[in-house]
C-alpha cells in the first residue's frame, strides 16, 4: 500500500493542478521522514538528490535534517548513505559539476511542471555566482549548527565502500571551502580526526585518493596545529612517493595536486620546514629537476608541475624564515647537489621561459647570503665558446631590452643575492671596473653594468644602477675602488670618473628637457649615488669637488615642480643630506656649516625636511620594503629598491636633525666627542692592561698546576722510600733477635769454664759467624746511609720545587708539607745512628767475652797436653782482635758519614728557610699587585661612570647613541668583574 501511495506521487501526471517543485520536495521529505521500509527512504532520497542541483534552495531547506538523520540511522545501507551524502554535497557545494549517475536520477525523479522551477531572471554572472556562494555559505552554516555532524561525516569516512566514502570526501571538501577555519577546529579536538582523513592516502582507489588530496589541501590552509599533524602523520614520504610513481614532472595531475599539499605544509611552518630537512626529503628533490638534451615540447602540464617544485624549493630557503633555518637548507641543497642541478636548468637551452624565469628566482634565494653558495655560482660557466661565466650571461640579458620584463628583474634579483652578504663577490665585479683588470677582448661584469646605465633603455640605467649600488652595499672599500673608476666619454677628451658621469647626467638632462628626462633613470642614478658616498666621507668630498653638484641639488629641490617630479626633488634631499651628515670638512668651501647656510638660504630648512619626506611617502616605497625580490606589474612602476629603502629609513632622522643643529650644537658634539674619544682610549689602555694582566695570571695559574703535579709525584715518591725503610726496620730487628740469642749462647759457654777444652774450636767458629753477620749489618747498614743520602737529595729538588710554586703564588701549603717531611726523615736519621751505636755497643761486648774466653785456658795450664790448644786459641784470638780493630775502623766512618748526613740536614734547613722568607715577599709582591689591580678597577670604574654621564648629556643634546657600544662596554665590564671574583676564589683554594 505504501508502495503504491508513493508511486501515486511519483508516478504520471493526474488530472488537475500540477504540484510545484517544493510541493513534491516536501512530499519527498515527509516520505524519508515517515516511511518503514528501507527501500521506500532509499528511492525518496534518490529523488531527493536528482532534484538538488534544480531546486537547491528548496532540498536544503527542507530535507537536510532528514538527511543527517538517515546519516545516523540508516548506517547499515551503503546504498541510502551514499544519496544522501551526494544530496548533502550538491545543496553546499558552489562548484557547477556533472553528476556520474545524472542520467539515472532524471528516471526516478518525478515529473516537474515548468512554473514550478526557478524562473530565469535576466541577472548577471556574477550575481548569480554571489547568490550561489551565499547558498553554499547559508547551507553549510546550518550543517555546522551541530558540531557533531562533522564527527559523523568523519566516522563515516572509515567505511570502505566506494558509494560512501567517495562522496563523504566530496562533502566534508565542500565544508571546508566554504567554512574553512570553523571545521578545522572541529577536526582538530576529534580523537583520529587527523588520521583518518591520512589514511585516504593509502586507498588504492585512485579517485578516492585524488579527492583525498584535494580535502588535505583545503584542510591544511592557514593552520599551523594541522600542518604539523598531518606532517608528522608521514604525509612527506607519501606524497614523494605518490610523486615518483606518477613520474615526477611528467606526472600529470596529481603530482599537481601532491606538490600544492606540500607547499601547504611547508610555508611559514619552521617546524615542518626543519621536519623535512632532517628527514632527507631535500635530497629526494634533486631528479625532479634532471632535464635532458632535448628540451622542446614542454607540455603545459609539465610547465606547471616544475613550477611548484621550484616553488617549494624556494619555500625553503625563503628570505622571511629564520637565518640559521634558511642557512641549513641552502647547505643541504649544495650538499646533495641541487644547486648543482638548479644551475644545469639555468644554462640549458629549449626551457620555456616562465620555467627559465622562476629558476634564476629559486637559484637566486638558495645562494642567499651563503658563502659557499655564492662561490659555486661564481664559478659556473655558460656552454658557449669560449665559454663565459654565468653572471655575465645573465647581465646581458638584464640589460638587453628585448628580453621579457620578468625576466630581467629575475635576473637582477639572482645579482642582488649573490653579492647579498658577499664582500668577495663585491669585490670581484668592482675589480672588472677597474684599469688595471679590464680585458678587451672578454665582456666583464663592469663593462654591462657601465653599458646599461648609461644606455638608452631607462629600465636598463635602473637595473644596472641597482645591480652597482649592491656592490657597494655595507662595503667601505669598494666605495674608495669605485672612485677610481674613469670613463672615455669621446675621442680627443679627457676620461671622467664614473661619480662624475653619473651626476653629469642627471644635470644635463635636467638641462635639456625636464620632460624628457626620464624619472626612472634619474631615480636609479640618484640611488646610486646615494648608496655610493652614504658612510663614505672620501666619496662625498669627491662629490662635492665638483663645483655644479650642489647648486643642482638645490635648485632640483628649492623648484615646485610636478607630482613625477616629486620622488626626485626627494632623493635629491636625501643626497644633499648624506653630503652632510658625512661630511668631514675637508672642502672650505662645502663645510657642513657651509651647506646648511646655503640649505636654509635657498630652500628653507622645513622645506627642506618636508621634500626629504616625499621618499617615504611615496605609494611605491612600502611595496619595495616589504621582501627582497622586485616584483612590480609593470615597468614604469619599478622605482624602489629593497635595500635602498633601508637605507632611507636609517637616515632619514638622523640627516633631519644634522640639518636643524646650530653651529654652537656642532661644536659642543665635537667637544663631547673628543672627550668620548680621549676616555674610550684610555679605557682601550685600561682593558689592555686588565688583559695583559689576565693572561699572566693564567700562565701563573698553569704553573702552580705543573708544580702540584710534580708535587705529587714527589709525595708518590717518598712514599716508596719510607716503605723501603720500613722493610729495613723490619730487617734489623730480625737481626738484633737473632743477636741476642747467640749473646746468650755465648754467656752460658762461658759459665762452664771447666769445659772450655773441648768446646774452644766449635765457639771460636761460631764467633767468627757472629763476626760475619756484624760486618754484613755493617755493610748493610752503609748501603742504607747512601739511600739517606739520595732521599736528602730528592728533598733539596723538593725544596727548589717549593720556591717556584711560592713565586706562583699558591705553594705555600706544599712548602710546609715538605719541612715537615724532612724534619721527619731526620728523625729517622738519627733513630738509624741509635740503632748503629747500639751494634758497636754489642760488638765490643762480643770482644770483651772472647777475651775473656782466650783468658781461660792462661789459669788452667797444668796439663802439658793443653797448650798447644792453648797456642791456637791465642793465634785466633789475635785474629779477631785484628777483626775488631777493622770494624772499629769502620764504625769510626759510619760516625763520620753520619756527621756529614747532619751537616747536609742543616744545610737543608737553611735553604727552607731562604725559600720561606723569599715565599712571604713574593706573597708581599702577590698583595700589592692586587691592591694596584683594584686601584685600576676603581678608575676604570670612575672612567665609565664619566662616559655614561657623557653620553646622557649627548642624548639631552639629541645625538643619537649607539645601545651596542653600550651594551658592548657593560658586557666587558661584567666580564672583568667576573674574572676578578674568579682569581680571589682561586687564590683562597690555594692559600687553604
């Protein structure tokens, strides 16, 4: 029954009125809203979507929340889903497209009646694309309404089925066109929201990941937080990989479509910029630009496709990132040989010229202020014969005035970024202008930029003007070349000076025809001679040398000429300005005194000021002062320089306040300079004399570390020794033990005198043994006093030691470690000559018992049997006493040798004591050395003081004071008072 009820609205036209088109949307509507079956939702739903393109305005207002419903409800159907969300897309997208399945819609939809479709109202096309985009706006505001709609849409995305998926991508590309910053906050706090949309990069339906790329492109607009999301989600090694596979610049499309994305995720994004340059992604960028013999036939495609990679090398090296970012990618493109590659396109043949044009750009930022860069550029040559350097092929076309405009300002903007930070660069091209290095028979650098400034072409004197005036920029010395320059300006007269030439242009055409002469060669001249004598005081007393300068100056600024002429009466203000503000006085008749008279007699100096004024107010000075590179839509507009206009802006106040300063103004600045001056001196004396100071206390401070070294490795030393003499110890006492037993022995033979017969042989053996055993302790004993000898040999070394770390000034604790060391090493001397008396004592008591033996067999001889025994024993006897005598003798040199150790002692003793005393002068010295050093620091101090007192008098006068001298000074400052904390705390580890 209900199939039949909808087929009754869906079916051929009854008879009777015919129902409009919101009459059967709204039909529609109640049958999506109110029907059981699947099938009746699905087929309402698909006439919904075959009438949103006709009646847009009516299906969004009356079925979108139907169809966010069936979103919701209906999820098990791909099939309703998929209408739905290509009805939710037709209702908020602007785009006009044809529908795949167009044909198949217009059979189920129901048959309209011509009065119930838009009427064609006579409008215009963009009206009636306003009203349309408002729809677009109106409609997506209402699917916004409730944020949770774009959650949907993205767990909808998940779906794998073509029919739902596809137009979900569609949809939610559609919202953020038309609302871009609202659904990318929604996307942003969803859980995945990122990641899902990453992933339709992987589909491997190609028109799904087309689409993907289209919706990650709209996503990525404007928003750092996603860019760096979607970057670190490895979209960079997706998208260089989709690139390969179709075939890099010959891809078609889609590499478009990859390169676009890229260039989204890496603009003003340092952190994504940095992302992929430490992730080898620029290396992977080289083959893009591998371009063969044969360079005919670009495709319109391909032109494209190598335009954005160009694009997005320069996205990388781009003036307005961070330097030390910009720094480190132009490395890695030389590194890997990009630039190699970049240059090979620039002298190739058969590129069209756009490609040839955005090359010398992208070449242009990737030298930039890079030595390194710049060298390698400096030295490619063009494939010609001979074969010429690259800069002067490119000159040429810059001064050639067939070449197409954008591209000779390209070809400027490549010579301002190499001689960009380039004083070698600088000096190489001032050098072809030079006499001594012109070749007649090449084309130099020189000789183009002499031929286009003085050539008919006014674009050309521009171009060329500039491209001089960045070879002197911030370049002092190559002003001075510069002035050496000499012109022959026609046969049988005299060469003039390039500065001449240049101001004899600009007054004779000035002279022949105001209208004539053109205002953009005059402007460059005039910038050039700006930029040429600004900080130059040789230069502008050249300039003032010839007698008619100033008088044209100031009859082009005192005259009330045209609006054109404006801009000119302004930089001719700005050049009698720079005249004298740098002004040294060299002329007599030019003094700075001299011309500011002659300012506020013929011009006024308000007047003056407000045609100094007219540079900076001029519509197309702002545009230059944005970013380095000349971009201008037409030729006549090209008037301003980037470098220039900061150089108007640096003296521009300062000129204006050296014009209203009174001569008395003049001399209390120089008075105050002269003082600035005489203080800075003595300040330079001070610091000198403070580093000079810094540096002695750091080859002491070396030293006293040589000394504590070797200081150690004494105490290592005399540590062995005492451990030698600690075995001795030990050995002696062995002996003495082993000594007084054998006494003991020898008593007990003598209590037994009635069997000394018997017995004589066996201890006269056993005494010559002790007899022997006292002669090796002797011995012994001797060798021990040579090791004491030594000892005190190594302490007199210590001892020199000690005076060289007292002149140090931190050897006093190592001085009194040593006296003590000796002291008790001549303890243990004079325990060793106990010990020795104590052997002698021994020896002569071992004496007394054998002659007290020998004494024995004299009382008992009255057998006849016993004296021949007797008679031995006496020959024996004498032989020992013949012994002992000897080892008196010894003993006697042992006392001697001992007397010689006390004597050596002594002598020692003294010289610690000599060393001590010079120790506590040198700490003398030490002291007032500090206390001169601490004066210094107090005049130093009062010196600084002075200065600053001065200087706050400058500024209370107007004089402009360079903050980095300032700050320059307190940081030397501060860095004296650090290091002197640091000596005192050194000294005071020392002393402790």
């Amino acid at each position: 029954m209900t199939m039949n009820f909808f087929r009754g609205v869906m079916g051929g036209q009854p008879a009777g009125p015919q129902p409009t088109g919101a009459e059967t949307i709204h039909k529609l509507c109640d049958r999506v809203a109110s029907s059981t079956l699947l099938e009746d939702r699905r087929d309402a739903v698909r006439a919904l979507k075959s009438l949103s393109k006709k009646y847009r305005l009516e299906v969004g207002t009356q079925a979108m929340d139907h169809l966010v419903h069936i979103l919701q409800t209906d999820r098990s159907d791909s099939e309703i889903l998929g209408y739905a969300l290509d009805t939710l897309y037709n209702i908020i997208c602007n785009d006009e497209e044809e529908e795949q399945d167009e044909s198949e819609d217009m059979a189920a939809a129901p048959p309209i009646p011509v009065s119930g479709k838009h009427k064609n109202v006579p409008v215009s096309d963009e009206n009636a694309q306003k009203q349309e985009e408002d729809l677009g706006v109106l409609f997506t505001d209402k699917f916004l309404g409730d944020s949770e709609n774009v959650t949907l849409l993205l767990t909808l995305l998940e779906e794998f089925d073509f029919h739902v998926r596809w137009p979900g991508v569609k949809l939610l590309t559609a919202l953020l066109k038309n609302q871009c910053n609202q659904v990318q906050g929604v996307i942003l706090v969803s859980p995945m929201g990122v990641s899902r949309l990453m992933d339709l990069l992987a589909d491997s339906r190609e028109v799904i990941r087309n689409d993907g790329l289209l919706l990650l492109q709209q996503l990525t607009k404007g928003n750092a937080a996603i860019q760096k999301i979607v970057a670190f989600e490895n979209a960079f090694e997706r998208l260089l990989d989709i690139i390969t596979e179709e075939g890099s610049s010959d891809g078609g499309i889609v590499v478009e479509d990859c390169l676009l994305l890229l260039v989204n995720l890496l603009k003003n994004n340092s952190s994504n910029q940095n992302f992929f340059k430490e992730g080898s992604y620029i290396q992977r960028m080289k083959p893009w630009f591998e371009v063969g013999d044969d360079n005919s036939g670009w495709s319109a495609q391909k032109v494209t496709n190598l335009h954005l990679m160009l694009q997005l090398v320069r996205v990388m090296v781009s003036p307005v990132n961070s330097p030390g970012a910009t720094s480190s990618c132009q490395k890695s493109m030389y590194q890997c040989g990009l630039l190699q590659q970049l240059c090979t396109i620039l002298m190739a043949t058969g590129v069209p010229a756009d490609i040839l044009t955005e090359t010398i750009n992208t070449v242009s930022e990737v030298i930039r202020g890079s030595q390194i860069n710049q060298d390698y550029f400096a030295s490619v040559n063009a494939p010609s014969n001979p074969p010429r350097p690259a800069i002067v092929v490119l000159l040429m076309s810059m001064v050639n005035e067939r070449q197409p405009f954008v591209l000779r300002c390209a070809v400027l903007y490549c010579f301002q970024c190499f001689l960009y930070k380039n004083q070698k660069g600088q000096g190489e091209i001032v050098a072809t202008l030079l006499p001594s290095t012109i070749d007649a028979n090449s084309i130099s650098a020189g000789q183009l930029l002499c031929g286009g400034l003085f050539s008919a072409d006014s674009l050309s004197n521009w171009c060329a003007a500039v491209a001089l005036a960045h070879a002197l920029q911030d370049n002092l010395t190559q002003k001075e070349q510069l002035l050496r320059v000499q012109l022959a300006t026609s046969l049988g007269k005299p060469p003039v000076s390039l500065l001449q030439q240049c101001t004899n242009i600009l007054s004779q055409g000035d002279k022949i025809n105001r209208r004539g002469s053109k205002v953009q060669t005059r402007v460059g001249l005039l910038m050039l001679l700006c930029t040429w004598i600004s900080n130059c005081p040789i230069a502008v007393t050249h300039f003032l040398h010839n007698q008619e300068n100033v008088p044209f100056l100031t009859g082009q600024i005192s005259e009330n000429l045209g609006e054109d002429e404006r801009l000119v009466q302004g930089l001719c203000a700005l050049l009698l300005g720079i005249c004298i503000y740098y002004n040294d006085n060299s002329l007599e008749n030019y003094t700075k005194e001299k011309l500011k008279q002659l300012i506020e007699k013929r011009i006024g100096k308000e007047n003056f000021v407000e045609k100094l004024g007219f540079v900076t107010k001029h519509e197309l000075y702002s545009r230059a002062a944005q970013k380095p590179q000349p971009v201008f839509p037409s030729p006549e507009q090209m008037l301003f320089d980037h470098e220039f206009t900061k150089l108007v802006k640096e003296l521009e106040g300062v000129i204006t306040k050296a014009v209203h300063k009174t001569s008395e103004e003049e001399k209390k600045e120089e008075e105050v300079k002269k003082t600035l001056e005489q203080h800075d001196s003595i300040v330079i004396q001070y610091k000198d004399l403070i580093r000079d100071q810094d540096t002695q206390i750091q080859e002491l401070r070396e030293q006293v570390s040589t000394l504590s070294l070797n200081s150690e490795q004494m105490q290592n030393q005399i540590t062995q020794q005492q451990s030698q003499i600690q075995q001795h110890k030990d050995q002696y006492n062995i002996l003495k033990l082993k000594l007084g037993k054998d006494s003991q022995g020898l008593s007990s033979s003598q209590g037994e005198g009635a069997h000394v017969n018997g017995l004589h042989s066996e201890e006269l053996s056993q005494l010559r043994e002790e007899v022997e055993e006292l002669r090796r302790q002797h011995t012994l004993q001797h060798t021990q006093l040579s090791d004491k000898d030594s000892l005190i040999n190594t302490l007199r070394c210590g001892a020199a030691a000690a005076a060289l770390t007292a002149e140090g000034g931190a050897g006093g604790s190592d001085n009194t470690e040593l006296l003590g060391e000796v002291e008790s090493l001549r303890s243990r001397v004079q325990a060793q000559c106990a010990e020795i008396s104590q052997l002698q004592t021994e020896r002569l008591e071992l004496i007394r018992r054998a002659e007290a033996v020998s004494s024995a067999p004299a009382s008992s001889s009255e057998s006849s049997a016993d004296t021949v025994t007797v008679s031995e024993l006496e020959s024996r006897l004498a032989a020992q006493t013949t012994e002992a005598e000897r080892l008196k003798e010894e003993c006697r040199g042992l006392r001697e040798g001992h007397a010689g150790l006390e004597q050596q002692l002594a002598s020692a003793q003294s010289t610690v004591a000599i060393e001590q005393t010079e120790k506590t002068k040198l700490q003398q010295e030490v002291q007032e050395s500090k206390k001169e050093q601490d004066d210094l620091l107090m005049l130093l101090a009062d010196q600084d003081q002075k200065i600053l007192n001065l200087k706050q008098r400058l500024r209370d006068l107007g004089e402009t004071i360079d903050e980095d001298e300032d700050e320059l000074d307190a940081r030397d400052q501060f860095g004296e008072d650090d290091d002197d904390d640091d000596e005192e705390e050194d000294e005071e580890e020392n002393n402790d």
